[in-house]
C-alpha cells in the first residue's frame, strides 16, 4: 500500500486592539481566532490551554451610585484608563466567589453595548493587587496572533 502524504494548512490571524476588531457572537470569535467550528457557545471564559484563556467580559455600566452589573452573576467589569487595566469584582449576594483563576493569560474581547466582542487585548493578573473580591488586569500587548 503506498503511503500518502498528508498536509496541513495553518491558518493565522493577527489582530490588533487599536483597531478594534468586533466579532458578532463569542461563538465567530473561537471559529475565526482559534479555528472551532462550533455553533454556539455562550460562556464567559474559553480555556486554550493551562497557561492560556480567551474572556468575554460584560462591562458594567457606570450610575449615578458607581458601577452595576448589566446581568444577574454579580460580577463587575470595568475600565477607567483606555483598556490598559480591567478591574474585576465579585458582588454576588453571598458575598462567595467561585474559584479564581487568575494566573492564566487572558486574551480579552469584551461586550460593548452593541452586544459586538471587542479584541482588547493581552492581560496579566496583577498578582500584587488581588483580594478574595476583586482582581486587576493589566493589559500586556494590544496584539495578538493565533495560529491552528
């Protein structure tokens, strides 16, 4: 049986937080950035690997009495520097937050109120920061490639 040769094409995307690439649904971002082919998926977090993870935050909106959660989980997510920072904090009635994982990098394409996903870059937790209630990240790259 003769052997046959198998290739593989690797497919790249670069994108770059200063342009602000948008993606529809969290689902076009793992198809086009990490080469799924899902059909839905609607989760606020999409581990790559141990040391990777791609985050779909809802930014909180800001009132008159400070920021509020846009949902019903108790978590606030806000910036107040142009996207070099991303605070986290957990508001949940209990005042009990799951476990944190916060040593991964996290590729950030945060809801607008448009409901569009937008890149924002790569964050680091600053790990000098963080209580049991809120979490720092600090954004180290506006770009980002993805291979598969």
């Amino acid at each position: 049986m003769p052997k046959t040769k198998r290739s593989f094409t690797m497919e790249r995307i670069t994108l770059c937080a200063n342009d602000e690439p948008s993606f529809r649904k969290i689902v076009d971002v793992l198809n086009t950035c990490f080469g799924k082919n899902y059909l839905g998926y609607q989760r606020s977090i999409w581990n790559i690997n141990s040391e990777e993870m791609a985050w779909f935050p809802q930014i909180s909106l800001l009132g008159q009495d400070g920021y509020y959660s846009t949902g019903s989980h108790g978590w606030i997510n806000y910036t107040e520097d142009n996207w070099e920072h991303i605070f986290e904090e957990c508001h949940t009635v209990s005042s009990t937050c799951a476990h944190h994982d916060d040593h991964r990098v996290r590729y950030v394409f945060a809801k607008d109120k448009t409901g569009a996903y937008i890149f924002r870059g790569k964050y680091k937790c600053d790990e000098s920061e963080p209580t049991s209630q809120k979490w720092i990240y600090e954004r180290v790259s506006t770009t980002a490639t993805f291979t598969y």
